[in-house]
C-alpha cells in the first residue's frame, strides 16, 4: 500500500521538481539509490496517515455543520473504548514502521561498511579553507577540487579537516558524512556510470563557503588509469611545506593536481602533532 501512494505523490510533485536534476531525486549510485527508496517508503507510510486524517478532518466539519439537520450533537459523550484503540493504534503502528526503516537502513547504509563488487578505489579527504583536497594514497597523486574515480568500483574515504568542520556530500551518490579537526571519518560510495557529479559542502564554514564545490568525474577504468599517470607527470609535489600554503584560506580554487604526495601526510593533518610526514 505505501508505495501506491507514494507514486501518487510523486507523480503530483516531480512535474513542478522537473528543473531540479542532479540531485537526491536522480540517483548514480547504490547507496543513493537506496536512500532514496527508503524516502519514498516513508514518505507512503506517512501519507496513509496524513492523507485519511486530512479527509476525516474534512469530512466531520462538512457533517456537522450548522446546516445539517441530520448530524447528532452529543455533548454528554466521554469515552469510547474502540475508538481510543484506533486513535492510538495508527500512530503507534506508524512509528514502528518507520522506527524498523530507520533500523534496518541504518545497518544496511552505515557509511563505513564496505560496498559489495571490486577491490576499492582509496581517497583521503582533507576539508580546507575553503577547498577540498583529495589525496590517493596508493597512487601517490592528489587533486583539489576534483575526484575522479572509475564508474562501477567502490571508493572507501577517509575524512578529515584541517580547520573547521564541514560535510562532505556528493547528493546523487548519497550520504553526506562530516569531516572533522582531529578525528577521521569513512564513508564508502559507487558511481554507477561514468558522469560528472557536483559535491557540495553541506556545513556552513565561514566566508568562502559558497564556493567551496567541487566536481566527482567517474571515468571507464582505462580513462581512470591515464589520469592518474598524467597526474603523476605533472604539478608540484606535495609536501608538508606545500601542504600549509595550500591550506591557507582562499576562494574558488581552480582544480588541479599534485604529484608525489609525501607519504603519512593525511595521518599527520588528522592527528596533529602524534605523527610527522614521511620523508
């Protein structure tokens, strides 16, 4: 029954929603693809409530107006056994429904429970002020502002910050996690398809906020590869002295790639301090 009635109200609404692509409603990847089947199984539970509460409340202002001779006022009436139990019957069976959605989803989609399929694609994520810097441990290569990934390969991130908090959230892929000072995150995402995927911060951090996007390009395998050596030939190395003119503060940073990233440096950038970069 929930989902009959939740394509009724999607039908009435996506026509006024069709300018708004590219975000949770068009879902490239598993996780937002089960997100947004989770959305829409609440959305049918809640409006099996909502919708015959709404046509009771309009049915009983039209019955006993002051019009219809025919509607029984009976100001003496206190109490009804049935009545109560299905007053309190629906609400509860609504909050057990919803309660086991959220449940079981949020064992299914817990962000760092690996993907099912091939071998993960690693990143590190260092969240700046106000760009995103991804590093690729096991390539050696970083990048700002852009991800790239192969289309059809998991990808396990790690997160973290460098100054204040922010959230990480690419909305066609799903589940937006924060990354935080001192601390590492993981999330675990999938494009599906080779595409260009806009990623947002989803946590106001200061003046250069609304710039601070980026793009995730998911590319065929070979593309990928050809990338990542191009990426190794070119731009500056990236070393702990680089690192700390890179996190300066500054808006609307062009993407752009680095090569021979210094290793431990994302470890160093999460525990200040404890670890020191690589040589």
């Amino acid at each position: 029954m929930a989902r009959p009635v939740a394509a009724t109200a999607l039908a009435l609404v996506l026509p006024g929603l069709a300018g708004c692509s590219g975000g949770v409603l068009d879902p490239q990847g598993p996780v937002a693809a089960q997100e947004l089947t989770i959305l829409l199984d609440s959305l049918g539970i809640m409006l099996a409530i909502v919708v015959p509460t709404i046509l009771a409340t309009l049915g009983v202002a039209w019955w006993f107006r002051a019009g219809n001779a025919r509607a029984r006022y009976r100001p003496d009436w206190e109490y009804s056994g049935r009545i109560e139990m299905v007053v309190w019957s629906i609400p509860a069976m609504t909050v057990l429904l919803l309660g086991g959605i959220g449940w079981v989803s949020s064992r299914d989609l817990d962000p760092p429970k690996p993907l099912a399929g091939t071998r993960a694609i690693q990143v590190q994520v260092v969240s700046l002020d106000w760009k995103w810097l991804f590093i690729y441990p096991d390539q050696g290569i970083a990048s700002v502002n852009r991800l790239v990934v192969p289309a059809g390969t998991p990808v396990s991130f790690q997160l973290t910050s460098d100054g204040v908090m922010n959230s990480f959230f690419v909305p066609q892929l799903g589940s937006q996690i924060y990354a935080m000072p001192g601390m590492i995150t993981r999330l675990n995402l999938q494009a599906d398809k080779p595409g260009r995927y806009p990623g947002i911060s989803a946590q106001f951090s200061g003046a250069g906020f609304p710039d601070m996007l980026f793009t995730v390009e998911a590319v065929p395998g070979d593309a990928f590869d050809r990338w990542i050596a191009t990426a190794r030939d070119q731009g500056d190395p990236l070393d702990e002295a680089a690192f700390r003119r890179l996190a300066q503060p500054s808006r609307a940073d062009r993407p752009r790639t680095f090569r021979d990233v210094t290793p431990g440096l994302f470890t160093a950038v999460a525990n200040p301090g404890a670890v020191k970069p690589g040589p």
